[in-house]
C-alpha cells in the first residue's frame, strides 16, 4: 500500500500506527477474541507490529525534531551571513 507522495514518513507512520490501534480496539471492544484473551494465537502478528510502529513512531519524531533544530541552526547562520551584505546594500 503506497501513501500519497506529499506526505512525509512521520505523517505516514502515525497514519500506520492509527490504523494499528483502531484494530486494536476494535477488537478490545468485541471482547479479545475467541479465547477471551487480549490477543488470539493468529493476533500475535499484529501486536508485534503495534509494537514496532510504535517505536518506528518514536524515531521518527526524534528523527523530526534532530533535523528541525539543525534546520533552525542553518536559517540563523545563514541571516547572519547575510545580514552584512543587507546592510552594506542599504548603506
């Protein structure tokens, strides 16, 4: 399944982890299958892979906020470049 292209991974993988936990509690709420457990033998897939696009959601949003604050730190440095050159145009 291909997301749309305009959205980036984080989007994409809170998107996924949506969908995860609506499963989830959908099937919290029909009682936890027919064992009466949580998670049925053949629902042992879908909790690993809850669990792993809850962390991949956690790096991400490290991932996000890393290059947020490098973005930051490149915008500040270069006005600082460019904040002599604007002066001396308007000198």
């Amino acid at each position: 399944m291909r997301e749309p292209v305009g959205e980036n991974a984080l989007d994409q993988a809170v998107k996924r982890l949506d969908r995860a936990l609506s499963q989830l509690e959908q099937r919290l709420a029909k009682g936890g299958g027919a064992s009466g457990g949580l998670f049925a033998p053949g629902d042992a897939k879908l909790a690993a892979e809850l669990e792993q696009a809850h962390a991949r959601e956690k790096d991400l949003e490290a991932a996000g906020a890393e290059a947020s604050a490098a973005l930051g730190r490149a915008i500040a440095e270069i006005k600082t470049a460019l904040a002599p050159a604007q002066e001396t145009q308007e000198a």
